[in-house]
C-alpha cells in the first residue's frame, strides 16, 4: 500500500484515466489526472506529484514533448515518469528509456501491476534509476542491433 504518493495520471482515454484511478486510489494513492500533455504541465507546476504515469499519443501536447520538458526543467527534473502507452515498438522503448523514463508500461496493461510499478519506482534513488536505465537502455540496443 501507497503512504499517501501524489500520482499524475496522463492519458486522453477517459477509461484509461477511470481505470488508473480506481485502482490506484483503492490501493493509497492520491490520484491527478489530466487528458493532455499541456493540462499535465499545468498540474504539474502547481501539484508537485511524487510520480507521472504518462501516455504518450495525446492531442496538443503528447507524451514525448511532455517527458522533455519535464526533463529540461530544473524544479521538475526529478519526478520519475512512467510511460503508459500502446507504443510497443523496441525504438519507442528505446526513446523513451534514452529520454529519461523511470519505465515503461505498455498497453493494454494490467491495472493491479500499476501499484508495484509505482512502488518500485518511488524506492529506487536517483543514481539506481539512471544505472537501470542505462542498463535496460544497452539491451533494447543490443536486442535491435544483433
């Protein structure tokens, strides 16, 4: 069970967003939402949550403009962001890893998983995270380039 983690859930599919949240909640979170990449930059500079679950096809503003401009901003920088999307691909896995993503969750998803998806991320620093991220970056790499 979450101690009170403020979660920002991004997604444009309102079921997306129904089905986060009640999972989410039930296990101790504080749910946000927003149904797009600017609504979530909004939210952001004002909520502070503790962890972004992001999707990534979105109107005005998708999932990777948002991942780089929480990246390049200094206040927002350390909020670990987990992608949510149907983007399978090993390129957009790549991409999401080499642009900082904490990891990466693929649609469809299982929503009783979101809760340790997000555990795990909440307990790991900032130093184990970017090692991981490293390392699962160099296999996708290694994967795509035999």
């Amino acid at each position: 069970m979450s101690t009170n983690h403020k979660v920002l859930v991004v997604d444009d599919e309102p079921d997306v967003l129904l089905l986060c949240r009640v999972n989410l909640e039930f296990e101790g979170y504080e749910v946000l939402e927003a149904a797009d990449g600017e609504a979530a930059m909004e939210q952001l500079r004002v909520e502070r949550p503790d962890v972004i679950l992001l999707d990534v096809m979105m109107p005005r503003m998708d999932g990777w403009q948002v991942l780089q401009a929480i990246k390049a901003d200094e206040e927002l920088r350390s909020i670990p962001v987990v992608m949510l999307t149907a983007k399978v691909q090993d390129q957009d896995q790549i991409r999401g890893w080499s642009e900082g993503a904490a990891d990466y969750i693929t649609k469809p998803f299982s929503p009783l998983a979101l809760s340790q998806v997000l555990q795990d991320v909440l307990a790991t620093d900032a130093e184990d995270e970017e090692r991981r991220r490293q390392m699962i970056l160099e296999k996708l790499q290694l994967l795509q380039n035999p």
